[in-house]
C-alpha cells in the first residue's frame, strides 16, 4: 500500500513539473497543447474510489491552474475527466477482465485497449478545457479543432512516456 501510495504521490510530481517546465513551453503549433498530466488520472488503480478521483483530480487541475494562472481551467476539466472514468472503463471493458487486474495500464490491460481508453478521455477533458477557455458557442470550430488535434498528440507522448518508464519485467 505504501509502494503504490508513493508511487502515486511521485508520479503526480513529476507529471505535475514536467507539463509546467516542459509542455506548456514548448510551441506546438497554434492548436496543439498536449496536457500530458492527465496521465495520473489516468493510471490510478481501477478499486480507487470515484470521490477520491474527483479530489485527486481536482488537485492536479487547481495545480496546473496556479502554475500556468489559469483560473480553474483545468481543474474543472481534470475533475469532469475523473467523473468521467470509472464510465469510460465500464463502456471499454467488462467486470470480469478488470477483475484481476490493479490498474488501467498498458502492461495490465494491452497498448489497444489503452489507447481508446485514454483517447476517449483525453477527448472529453481537451473538450471541456477549451470550451471553457472560449466559453463562447461561436467558436465551436477553433474549440474542435484544438480538441482533435491535441487529443492524439497528447495520447502519443503519453505512450511514449509510458514506455519510457514502463517497469522492466524480471
């Protein structure tokens, strides 16, 4: 239990410094922001209870919010991306193949399943972000086409970081 729950607390650290220093500094193009600290959301063990990921959540948005002075941008998108979960699971998975397993990971659950898990929810989190960054109906075609195209960018470097850290099997 302590493994996982120091695991959890360095994992949102370093997701936390490494969006703030390195992806929100680095120019994609006008429309591409890729929010690559979604990724500890993402990988919380399956058994977390949804109240403790809508506070986790909260946490890791209101964080990036005070480092990049967005006024609770993206905690309000990170809390609706932890809503959102444990029904993105139930919709991608059956009861019985989480069962035994710890964690929504690559490794436990296979790269294909991943990525439509994470892509689905990198979808409904960019969606909400930019809308509410807009907060305007008009710009429905810039709030799409920010959303399409940083929701694979995003999935991408989050796989990339995955297998970069991906435990070695012994």
């Amino acid at each position: 239990m302590y493994n996982t729950l120091i695991r959890n607390i360095l994992r949102f650290i370093v997701l936390l410094v490494v969006q703030v220093l390195v992806f929100d500094n680095l120019g994609f193009g006008t429309y591409i922001h890729p929010y690559v600290y979604v990724l500890f959301v993402l990988l919380l063990p399956f058994d977390t209870p949804r109240w403790r990921l809508l506070i986790y959540g909260f946490l890791l948005g209101i964080a990036v919010d005070i480092f990049n002075g967005t006024p609770g941008l993206n905690a309000a998108a990170t809390v609706f991306l932890a809503f959102m979960r444990p029904y993105i699971i139930g919709i991608t998975t059956r009861k019985s193949d989480i069962e035994d397993k710890n964690a929504p990971s690559v490794t436990e659950m296979g790269l294909q399943w991943f990525a439509i898990y994470a892509l689905l929810l990198i979808l409904l989190h960019n969606l909400v972000l930019f809308w509410l960054e807009a907060f305007s109906i008009k710009l429905l075609g810039l709030i799409l086409a920010e959303t399409l195209l940083s929701a694979p960018v995003t999935l991408l470097l989050i796989i990339i970081i995955i297998y970069i850290f991906k435990p070695v099997k012994k």
